[in-house]
C-alpha cells in the first residue's frame, strides 16, 4: 500500500454529480477507513465564488439526509467535512489552478509529504467541453511535484464524445498531456457488485464454461429500465438520447463481459484486451434490428426542442461474429419513464431436443443476473409439479443477495471506483482503444438516427415502450416463459 500525503480535487465541486455521487462516495470511504484524516485532504474547485463552509453545508445536506437522528453518522460527517476545502476558479484559468496547485502544496508540506509520496487525483465532475482546456491546467500548474514519486491521476467521467470522431479528438487532446496509467475513464456500472462477479460467475464455475456458447445458447438480453423520465435533465439528455446515455457504454460493458473470451490472467490489461477483441467483433447494426422510442411527454421540457426525434427508448440487436457467438442475438435494451426500474441480464438457453414432456410451450431455460434492484441471480428450470401427476413447470433456483448475504453492506459503484483509482488498478475503467472500438459500433446508426433516418415511436410513460420492440425481440428468438 502506498502512503503519503493523499489530495483527492473535485472539479465542478458544486454540481450535481460531485454532491449527488462523489463526496457521497468519498465520505463512506472515510467512514469506512479508507481515506486516513492524517494523509487526505479534499479540495473542491467550480467556478461560484462560495466559501468553504458554504460547500461543506451543501455536501453535509446529501449526506444527512433521512439519517439526521445517527450520532455516530453525524460525528463522522464533521470529520469528513473538516478535511474539505474549497478553491474557486474557472476552468480555464491559469490563475485559478495556480491558487489550486498553491493549495495542495501547502496541504503537503503540512502532512510532511517528505516521508512519503504525494499523491494528486483529479476526479472530473464536469462537462466534457472543458477537459481539454482543464487537462491543460492541471498539466501546467497542478501536477505533483515531489522528488520522492507519487502520482497525479484524472478520472474522467461519460460522454466521451458524441460519436467516433469527436471521442477520437478528445482521447487526442487528452492523450497529449496523460499517459493511459494516470486517466481512469469511469463508467459505474463496471463498479456493480453483479457486474464485478460477471467474470468470477463464468470462469469459476465448471457449470457454465460448457454451455455458454451457441450452441446452447439462443440469446442474450441485456436490458436497462428506468421508471422515471428526464426529470430536469431534458437539455443534456437531448443531445445525447438514450443510446449514448447508456447503450454505449453502461450496457456494452456488461456485453462485454458476458460475451469476451477467458482473460490470460486477472491483470487489467489481460482483462481489457479480451474485452476489445469483442467489440471489435460487432457486425454493424441494422436498422430493421432497431425500434427507437419517445415517451409522450418528454418533449414538454422547455429545454427539449419541439421537434426532437432523441430516443428515450432503444430496443435493437447486436450481432458479435465470432466462433463463440455466431448467430446468437445480443439485445440490448434501455429505456425512461417505463413501468419498473431494473436493470439485468437474461441468457436465454435454446429448447430441449427431443422434448418428450411437451413442455416447451412453459418457456426455455434461463439465466437471470438482476444488477438492481435487489442483487440477485436465478435459474428458471423446469421441474415436475409436485403431486400423483406426471406434469411440468418452471421454477427456480434463486441466489437472492439480500436473504443469502444479510448484514453485507453491498458497496456503492462509485465508492469502489474511486478506491481503484487511489489504488492504481484500471482493471474496472474503460481503455482508450476499448472506448474506440464502442464507438465505432454506434457511430454510423446514431448519425442515420440525427439526421432523422431512424425515427423514435411514441410510447407512454409508465409503459413498457413501443409495441414494436416487443415484436424484434420475439423475431430475434426470444420466448416468453408461460405458467411462471
Ligand atoms: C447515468 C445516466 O450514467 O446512469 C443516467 O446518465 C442514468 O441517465 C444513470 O439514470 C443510471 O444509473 P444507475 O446506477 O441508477 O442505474
């Protein structure tokens, strides 16, 4: 384990994703003991010009909440606090990041960085438009600068870019200044308990190695629900819609690890090349393997234009052209504002041959991973009813996280994340050839879906989506289980 003088620096410190997800995750690293109050030191920069305990209020406010009556979470909460200050400052600044680095300096000087290494992680909670310009900065003026090592890391979150192109000039801009070890390109879906045990599920277990290939195989829906809209969020969801939002990058990740090959070791780079090589193995997508969706109502948001044709619900079919999965559809599946929020993985497993029973009609085999809520994994199976008959019908072997793990804390994505990040291990954060690769397989059906080529069908809010994708996902294989 390293040691030294730890500066963790929240840029865009008084927006929403900062309050809502990385102070929250940053405090329960502390409570946890894993951010030592005699080694860290929290600095928060945006450009509103508050003070330091105007922020720490702010913070203390998403961190209280509901909990107000915990003395312990109280007492721990001031002590978080206490380590967070506050820099004002644009983000294209240099005097802004001058007074930063000034900052930082003088926290390591006071934790006596001499005996140790001085560590600098640069956790981007902004919009995208300014990593270049905020790449620059920390380059210049920010870096670490102690003879004794350490590091300066940035963690960069989603949209990388709109499309290959321009990821491809950001991934440039900010390759100029990193090198790939110090940029952690967080996505946190690959920070899910049920997402992590993707490769231990299929590596680990003699039950799955045999049958998890085309020939037993049919298909594979890998499916994201939300039961709320874009609730505030309509100008920057308008631009990206629901493909780029979370196909892209959430699903495809989990694609990833569903599909790639066995990694040589558990080395990040092991794991990272295998997942390229499946990406790189996806057949472009067709437009008749594609229903889009709109949910009535989504364009009432002022900020959304009339006119928008920005799906809020994608349905559609990716083909991955290897020996492994020829012929298997990956349906991927996103939608808001539908009737339920869930997210989860569902290998359909092909009909029995020779099925004496008659009992096809109930549904096939299946594997679910449910990623949320509620972590769990489940065999649907096909047993005797119990009774004098001689009938069939589907149960379930259910590893339900809840019942089985009770008393486990299942930790928050990002909590996990940021701790890889400290720790050095990109195994959990997306490579730039990987990120490529993405968006290599969007790039041409999003362009023919903004020049209006593909057009998004109405659907209500609350339902399951268009009818449409029910019926691609029926031609793409898939069967509805019956008497379950
Ligand atoms: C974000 C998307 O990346 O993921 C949001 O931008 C979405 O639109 C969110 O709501 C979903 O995350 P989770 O962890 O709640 O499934």
């Amino acid at each position: 384990q390293e040691t030294g003088c730890l500066s963790i620096i929240v840029l865009g410190a008084s927006g929403d994703l900062a309050k809502k997800k990385t102070f929250p995750a940053l405090f329960h690293l502390f409570a946890q003991g894993f951010l030592q109050s005699d080694e860290v030191h929290i600095f928060g920069y945006a450009r509103s010009k508050i003070s330091d305990d105007d922020l720490r209020n702010r913070i203390r406010g998403y961190l209280v909440q509901g909990k107000t009556s915990d003395a312990v979470q109280l007492e721990e909460v001031s002590k978080f606090l206490k380590l967070i200050k506050y820099v004002s400052g644009s983000y294209d600044s240099a005097e802004g990041f001058q007074k930063l680095d000034k900052e930082i300096s003088e926290h390591e000087v006071s934790r006596n960085s001499a005996e140790g290494t001085s560590r600098r992680l640069f956790y981007f909670a902004l919009p995208p438009s300014v990593y270049p310009s905020v790449c620059k900065m920390i380059k210049h003026y920010c870096m670490n600068k102690s003879d004794l090592g350490g590091w300066t890391r940035i963690v960069v979150e989603k949209p990388f870019g709109k499309d290959l192109a321009s990821a491809e000039k950001l991934s440039s801009q900010i390759g100029e200044l990193f090198d790939e070890p110090q940029i952690y390109r967080i996505d946190h879906y690959l920070g899910k308990e049920l997402v992590q045990n993707l490769l231990v599920l299929r590596f680990a277990n003699r039950f799955f190695l045999p049958l998890w290939n085309r020939d037993n195989i049919d298909n594979v829906q890998i499916v994201f629900r939300e039961d709320f809209g874009t609730e505030g969020r309509g100008g920057y969801f308008d631009e990206y819609g629901i493909i780029r939002d979370i196909i892209q990058n959430h699903l495809l990740q989990v694609l990833c690890l569903v599909a790639m090959e066995k990694p040589i070791s558990l080395k990040p780079e092991h794991i990272r090349d295998e997942k390229v090589k499946v990406l790189q193995s996806v057949l472009p997508i067709k437009d008749e393997e594609v229903v889009l969706g709109q949910y009535e109502g989504y364009r009432d948001d002022p900020t959304v234009p009339d006119h928008s044709n920005t799906p809020t619900f994608a349905t559609m079919v990716l083909r991955i052209h290897n020996e492994r999965w020829e012929g298997v559809p990956f349906i991927m599946k996103a939608g808001k504002a539908l009737s339920s929020r869930k997210a989860e993985i569902r290998v359909q497993f092909k009909d029995v041959p020779g099925d004496i029973f008659r009992c096809k009609k109930q549904g096939r085999n299946e594997f679910v991973i449910r990623l949320q809520p509620s972590e769990a994994m489940y065999m649907k199976l096909t047993v005797k009813k119990p009774g004098l008959e001689m009938s069939t019908v589907q149960s379930e072997l259910d590893l339900s996280y809840r019942q089985r793990y009770q008393g486990v804390t299942i930790p928050e994505a990002y909590e996990r994340l940021i701790l890889d990040t400290i720790r050095g291990d990109q195994q959990h954060f997306v490579r730039r050839d990987e990120l490529k690769a993405a968006w290599e397989i969007f790039t041409p059906l999003l362009h023919r879906i903004d020049n209006g080529e593909v057009k998004s069908l109405p659907y209500k809010p609350g339902s399951r989506g268009p009818a449409k994708a029910d019926e691609l996902l029926e031609k793409a294989g898939y069967v509805q289980t019956h008497g379950y």
